[in-house]
C-alpha cells in the first residue's frame, strides 16, 4: 500500500465546538503535456496549444489532503494561481474531493518566477492561517521544487521536502523526507509546508457524477491589488529572466544491430565491438589544470560553492565538480574562490577542496548546525552572505540543497535557476545559468536581477578539474547567532546496495528499465553490474514501481551521468530518460522490441529477450575481464 498515513490521535488546531478540523491548503499548477508542447523554432517560443493538466506530483498532494481529510476532518482548499483556463484544474480537484476553490487570476500574476509565485501564494495563504500547506515535490514542465520552499520561508514555516510518508500526532508532524541516500526521519510542528513524492499517496479516483457536482460549486476569484503591491506579482515581481531559449539537437546514433540467433555468439560479437572502439579501456581524461596561485578575495566578484559531504562525512563529487567549474568562473571575475561549509567539520577537508580551487574556506558553526535542517542552513548561509557580498552563490541541485537553497533565495529575496546544467558568463560577467525544460528538448539561459546569484547545479553535468597539488587555502570560521529550529532531523538512512559500485562518476553504468519485469529480474541486472564492477541505474517507472531506489533514477527528473559504456537492459529509451545520458560515451541496448527508442541513442543493439542474451554476455565479460 503506497499510502503512508497513520492516524494517530485526534489533531486539535481549529476549535469547533467539541470538534477538531485541521485545515489544509493544496497548491497546484496546470502544465502543457510534454508531449504535446511543441517548440516553435522561428519564434523561439513554447507553443502550448496542447491539452493541459495538473502536474503529477501535485495530484499526489491532493491525494494526501483528501486522506487527511477522511482520518481527521480536515477542511480542504485547492489554490492555483494562472490565467482564466486553470479554472479547470481546480474543478477537477474538487471532483477528487477538495473543498473549497481558490484561483489567484489576474494579468499582474502573468511572468511569474518561482519567487513572485511564491510571494503571491503565500501572501493569500497566510490570510487563511492554514495548518498544513501542501504541494507537489516539483512540477514537471520545470523540475525545480522551489516554490514550497519558498512559501514555507515567507509566512515563516516548518517544511518537509520531498515526503513519502507523513504521520500526524496532535501539532507534531512525522514524516520520512527523500534524501540522496536514502530517506530522513524528520519532525516538524504545524503550521508547516509539505511538499510530496510520489509514494505518499495513492491517487484519487473520482467518484461518478463527481465532475458534475464540482463544476456547480463556487470558485474564490482573488485578484492582486486584494494581497498586494502589484509590483511584487507577476514579471515586475520577478528577479529573474529568460533571455532568447536554445534549441537542443541531439544528433541521431548510428546503431549497428548484432544477430542474436545465437545467444554466445552475438555475446561475443559486442565484446569484439566494444574493444575495437576502446571502450572497454578505462578513460584518459584531458582535464583542465586548476589554478594554483591563491586569488585574493574582492567584494561583489568572489564564487562561492555550497560545500556538501555524504552520510560518511566525504566531500561529494558534485561539491568538487562545482568547484572545478567555479575556479574557472572566479579567475576570469578577478575574486576568489570561497567554499562555505554549514558546519564547522569542513575544516578538515580544506586540503582536497584547495586542490579543486578553493582560495578560502569559510566554516560556519553554530551547535544548531550539528544536525542539518533547512531553515537554519538557509539563516546561516544568509547571515555570512550579508557580511562578504559574494558575486555569485552555486549550490548542488541535491535533495539537500533543493530543500534549504530556495529558503534561502526567499529569505533574502534572490532570483535562483534551479536544476541547471551550466554555468556561463555574459560580456558584462553577469552570470548565465543554463536551464533545460521539457524533455531536455530546449534549454532556457536564465538572469537574474539580484546580487548574489543564485543557481543550483545537476551534479553529474560539470567536467571535473585536474587538482593542484600544491594549492592551499585560508580557513576561517565564523560563529552565528541563529533562531530556534522548526524541524528536527531524527534519523538519516542510506537505502542504497553498498555492493554495488555508486553512481556518481562511475566508468560503466548498467540501466534497468520496467523491461525486466520486478525484482527478481533487477537482482538478476545486479549480478551482472557486479561482475563489470559497474554502478547501477534505472527509468523513472522503475523507481516508481519500487523496484530500486529512487537515488538511482536517470534522466529529466532523476541524474546525469557520463559512463563510457552504458548498457540498457528493458529500458525503452523515452526522452525523460535518455535526457541523462546526453554524455554517455558508448551505449549498448538490449530490449526485445525492435522499434524502441532506445536504440536511437545507442551504438550496439540486441533485439532479444535479456533473459536469453544476458547470461552469456555476462559470462564473456568475465573471461574479458579475467
């Protein structure tokens, strides 16, 4: 059972009478379908004349309202803010049980930001004095999730990212949070924002005669003049900025089909391929040499990298590919390159993150910082970011900084691109943060109006540099005074197969795709992952199906890599998958279905059942590897 609510005893936070109800707000947006958005090449525009509909993790969020509402009596609204058509979206919302109606409808909310979104949401929502705001993780026309954030940091509240189980107990919220590991056990008090994933509840089914009913109930029309100063709404309100958006062309794979009559012999064959074009060798990086004379720090021109470190208290390689990137963007700014760690344990890392570029470490302690939670990261980080002014501020588009990073753009009142997947400078060295959307089909360059900038970065989509053995850097740290925590990290669990090689930056990457059937066929992928000493990967539907961790999800709303060699086994190969593998050298598909897309992205194809190629494959590996 995918839902993960226990009732507990009765939650008391709005009196009436002798009886509790805990009021519960659920944003939601309309998004175009990504497949029915075409790009218009002339006018470089989005053309949404496709059907519309309510993003998917937010009718995850509406599924958790209705079933708080049946275990507790909750009263329930749906808020959407958009043009007059996503009256149609909150229509359906209350078919699927919401209560009440509200539509944020004017042409000063048009443009919006994450930001001037979150502004106008949360100055309606903070009027209705809600218990719990929920939303969906992120939706997927944009894949940032920073709107809950947001919202959570400007009416002041607890939140909980990325929720795959929430129980309730009187004013206190337990939930599990996904992480890059695994999952958090987390506790926060009400009021709090909540955003889902996709296994806190199921999704609702409307009722017969559900729909009628709905389109007959009123829908509040707020207009922005009645929460505000218009200028704080819409494109005005914005602090960032798309310039002209980039088409992405990915060249099609010229892929050559091996017979696979006979299991060994076409076994054999991609073992002769794959040495023939070196990719059995292990790789022979040309790297670009990290700068070893320390830069001196100047206001408004110093990079800073958010410093992130793994269950086992190691610098992540994403943390080093930030660096590496930023120590290329502070030598042509004429600043520094400052690494900010949100406890005062970076300190004893402050070798490795100098060889990576580092000119200056800066330690920040507070005993609240011991163990990590969003709204005191995002008080930290601001506190010293008012004492330095730094150019421009990256932070790694991780569960963890997705879950503080846009509290602390809200709280400081910062433009942020979220999920970017470059770093550029314009010839007035303002930075251009590289954003993909739909499909990783376009690519928007996005600016921002504020200082500093702001951007989290997709680990896996960054070169790393060629370390200096010789640079060293200043540390310092700096003590902080901060508010008292709204949240409390219980418990962080690492659900990953420590007898598999990790993902990130791994040479060989074996995908799974829902080809394999369920867990008997992905233990069976597992067997021949670790006989190529290789890391495991997998499609979104797999990591819905439970099948893997969702850690290991490639693609749009999953990671990047950049293997060698990629082997696919069942996967089909749509765009929100192979979007991740944009960097991947040598890609080899086995599916039994010869019209799937997967081998346009492939150099070697199998059409043939895995079950059947798979085995001797494995075994000819092994001989080669022996």
């Amino acid at each position: 059972m995918l839902c993960c609510i226990r009732a507990m005893r009765s939650t008391s936070l709005v009196g009436t009478r002798n009886i509790a109800v805990l009021k519960i707000a659920v944003c939601i947006k309309q998004i175009p379908l990504i497949e029915e958005a075409n790009f218009d090449a002339t006018t470089k525009t989005i053309k949404r004349d496709g059907p519309n509909v309510i993003s998917a993790f937010d009718l995850r969020a509406i599924s958790l309202a209705v079933e708080l509402k049946n275990r507790h009596g909750a009263e329930t609204t749906v808020v959407t803010m958009g043009p007059p058509q996503a009256r149609g979206a909150l229509v359906d919302a209350m078919a699927m049980g919401m209560d009440h109606a509200v539509h944020l409808e004017d042409r000063a909310f048009a443009g919006a930001d994450t930001l001037a979104t979150a502004r106008a949401l949360a100055a309606w929502l903070a009027r209705g004095k809600f218990d719990l705001i929920v939303l969906g993780k992120y939706s997927l026309d944009a894949e940032t999730g920073q709107v809950g954030p947001e919202i959570a940091e400007l009416i002041g509240a607890a939140q909980i990212t990325g929720a795959r189980k929430l129980e309730i107990d009187g004013r206190m919220l337990r939930a599990e949070r996904e992480s890059d590991e695994g999952f958090d056990e987390v506790e926060a008090e009400m009021p709090a924002v909540i955003t889902c994933a996709e296994r806190v509840a199921q999704p609702v089914r409307v009722k017969p005669g559900a729909s009628d009913e709905a389109e007959s109930k009123p829908i509040l029309i707020v207009r922005a003049a009645e929460i505000g100063d218009a200028k704080d709404f819409g494109l005005a309100g914005s602090p960032t900025w798309v310039q002209e958006v980039r088409v992405v062309t990915t060249p099609k794979t010229e892929c050559k089909f091996i017979d696979t009559a006979d299991a060994e012999r076409a076994a054999a064959e991609v073992i002769s391929v794959l040495e023939s074009i070196g990719a059995l060798e292990p790789r022979v990086h040309d790297r670009r040499a990290i700068a070893a004379a320390r830069r001196a720090s100047k206001r408004d021109h110093d990079v800073w990298i958010i410093c992130e470190t793994d269950l086992e208290g190691h610098v992540t390689r994403g943390t080093l590919e930030l660096l590496s990137r930023g120590d290329e963007l502070a030598s042509r700014l004429g600043g520094a390159l400052v690494v900010v760690g949100i406890d005062a344990g970076i300190a004893r890392h402050a070798g490795l993150l100098a060889s990576f570029g580092a000119d200056r470490v800066i330690a920040i302690e507070n005993p609240a910082l011991f163990s990590y939670t969003p709204e005191t990261a995002a008080e930290a980080v601001a506190k010293v970011v008012a004492m330095h002014a730094p150019w421009g501020i990256l932070i790694g588009a991780t569960e963890r900084g997705r879950d503080w990073g846009p509290r602390l753009a809200a709280r400081l009142g910062l433009g942020l691109t979220g999920d970017a997947i470059d770093i550029e400078l314009d010839p007035t060295n303002q930075m251009v943060a590289l954003k993909p959307a739909f499909g990783g089909n376009i690519v928007a360059p996005i600016y921002s109006k504020t200082f500093p900038q702001m951007a989290t970065v997709r680990p896996g989509v960054l070169e790393l540099g060629a370390p200096s053995e010789t640079k060293r850097a200043e540390i310092e740290t700096m003590r902080v005074e901060l508010s008292a925590p709204k949240s409390r990290l219980v418990k962080a669990h690492s659900t990953l197969d420590p007898t598999i090689v990790p993902l990130e930056g791994a040479e060989v990457v074996v995908g799974i795709g829902t080809g394999v059937g369920g867990p008997d066929g992905v233990a069976k992928v597992a067997t021949f992952a670790r006989v190529l000493t290789a890391a495991m990967c997998a499609t979104r539907r797999v990591t819905d199906q439970g099948w893997v961790p969702r850690q290991l999800q490639v693609g749009l709303t999953g990671k990047s890599i950049d293997p060698r060699l990629y082997i696919a086994v069942g996967v089909r190969g749509a765009p929100n998958h192979t979007c991740g593998l944009k960097r991947a050298q040598t890609v080899v598909a086995i599916n039994n279905d010869a019209d799937a897309l997967i081998f346009e992205r492939a150099n070697i194809g199998l059409v043939a059942d895995w079950q059947i190629v798979l085995p001797p494959l494995q075994d000819a590996f092994q001989r080669r590897l022996q």
